[in-house]
C-alpha cells in the first residue's frame, strides 16, 4: 500500500473518534517515533510503498486508536516541561496543568538556596523530575504507593540523567519522614466517581482508577492526610503546593486556615479554572 493511500485509510477508520487534523497529526507523529520519518514525507514521498512491517505496526497503532487509546500510551512516551516521560498503564499521562504548577513552584521558590522537596504521589515521577531539572540543588525525593508506577518514575529519572529518590509509601497510612521538608507538592487523585460520565473513554478505559480517584464520600481525602503530613514534617515556613479538583477549592482553602497554614493562595489554569493552592506552615 502507498502511503497516501494508507493516510486516507487511517483518517476514514477514525473519523468517528477524531477530526482529520487531528488523524493526521496522531500518523505524523506515530512514523516519527517508530521510523523516525519527518512529517514532510507525506508531500515528498507519497507513493512510498509501505514495507510490510511498517504496515503491521501502523495497523496495529491504528487498532488502538480506534479503540481510543491515548497515544501517549500507545508511544509509550510523553513530553513534560521539554523532557520525555516513559508512561505505560500503570501512570497517569502528565497534563499540561501540571506544568504549570511545577512552572509556579519554580518561579516561587527558586532563589538558589538548597532545599528538601517531597513529592506525594509522582506516578510518571513527571513533577519531582522535572523540579530537579529546573532547580538541581535542591535534594528532591517522591513517593508513591504503586510498586510499578515507581519502576516508571526512576526509569525516567535514570533516562533524563535527574537524582530524585523514590520510595514506596501509602500516604494514608501517616507515613513520618526522616528530615524536614522545604516543599511538599502533590497532586494526588482528586475525581469523584459521580464526575465519571463527563470523563473521556480515552481517560476512563485506560488511565488508572488508582491515579484519578477518590471515595465519593471524602473528596479531600489526600488533601487531608497530605496537610496534616505537612504539619508535621514541614519545616516552619515551609510551602504547600497542590493541584485541585476545581469544585473543592473553597473547602480546601478553609481547611488550610484552619490547620495553621497561612499565605493560602489560588492559582488558575490555562483553562481558566482554579486548579493550584499553594499555602505556607505558619511560623507561629
Ligand atoms: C493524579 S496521579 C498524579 C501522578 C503524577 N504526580 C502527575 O502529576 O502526573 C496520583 C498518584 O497518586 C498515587 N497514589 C494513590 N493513592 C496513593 C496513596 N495512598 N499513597 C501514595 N500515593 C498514592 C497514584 O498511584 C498516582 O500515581
């Protein structure tokens, strides 16, 4: 088959899920990663024929899609703040909310002095990661309670050439940690199972219920074990930085003033949405 001929086969098995743009995109960027070929092929070349193994792993990359799966999964790549993420079905994939957050607290905190950061549930390892490469004195470790999202989380660090170090820990069980922390940053699940019928299938069937989330009936759930962890383990100034669900952002606030956290700030997202609380241990 040419590959042109092979395009407008792709497009018309996805067009119930995606837009042609969007089709065109997902085959530019699948013969990218496994043949390495630059989009202009499909201008230059397209009466390439396709050799039978480039057709067998374009079909099968195209079974997926049609099935919705997230091509990131499908990749088994992701890129986050200019780094690229190994991700399989054990981590969420790393959103671009999420570098915003990272992009906050680097811009809040990064005034050159050494400091000690815990990240609660890495998953992909995609924020602590990525705070190593924008801060490296700092001495950042993470924990997560998945046995195989850490296996992803240090191959990452291990691949971006990042020192973070990596710990299997349930956070619900009111884990003590060894030394005072600068920084704790989480973004821990945080979606109600009644949220489910305005969720993606893309989302739903494939990203882990482990990551996304919470008892209906203790929505702050990690937000509250994370703040009294905080108490007790942050050091005295030291900063809160967690992404929230938008529709808890007024309970979250007041449950930071009332637990001796000052300073208690709201940020939105690119979507306008309030979606980063950031909150300072207080001194006193
Ligand atoms: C929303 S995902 C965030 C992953 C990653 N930090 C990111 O921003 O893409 C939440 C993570 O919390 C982890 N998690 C869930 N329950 C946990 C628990 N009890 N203790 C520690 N981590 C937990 C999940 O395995 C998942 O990796």
């Amino acid at each position: 088959m040419k590959l042109i001929e092979f395009r407008s086969y792709f497009r018309s098995q996805l067009k119930e899920v995606s837009s042609v743009e969007q089709s065109d995109d997902f085959l530019k960027r699948i013969t990218q990663n496994y043949f390495g070929w630059d989009a202009v092929k499909f201008g230059l070349e397209p009466d390439y024929q396709l050799s039978d193994f480039e057709l067998s792993k374009l079909s099968l990359a195209l079974r997926d899609l049609e099935r919705e799966k997230p091509l990131q999964y499908i990749l088994g790549t992701s890129h986050f703040m200019n780094l690229d993420f190994e991700v399989n079905s054990f981590v969420l994939i790393p959103r671009p909310e999420t570098e915003e957050l990272v992009e906050w607290i680097l811009k809040n905190e990064n005034d050159a002095s050494p400091k000690t950061i815990l990240d609660i549930g890495t998953g992909s390892g995609c924020i602590a990661i990525a705070l190593k490469q924008g801060a490296p004195n700092w001495k950042i470790s993470a924990v997560d309670v998945s046995e195989k999202a850490l296996l992803v989380a240090k191959k990452n660090a291990k691949n971006n050439e990042l020192d973070v170090e990596f710990y299997l820990e349930d956070i619900l069980d009111e884990p003590s940690w060894p030394i005072g922390l600068d920084i704790i940053v989480s973004n821990p699940p945080y979606v109600l199972p009644s949220e489910k019928g305005k969720m993606k299938n893309n989302v739903l069937a494939y990203e882990p219920d482990l990551a996304l989330f919470v008892p209906e009936n203790d929505p702050l759930l990690f937000y509250n074990r994370i703040i009294e962890f905080g108490q007790k383990n942050l050091n005295q100034g030291g900063a809160l930085y967690f992404e929230i669900n938008p529709i808890f952002v007024k309970e979250l606030y007041s449950f930071l003033k009332n637990h001796n956290f000052e300073s208690v700030e709201v940020r939105k997202d690119f979507l306008k949405k309030p979606r980063m609380i950031k909150a300072v241990k207080s001194t006193t």
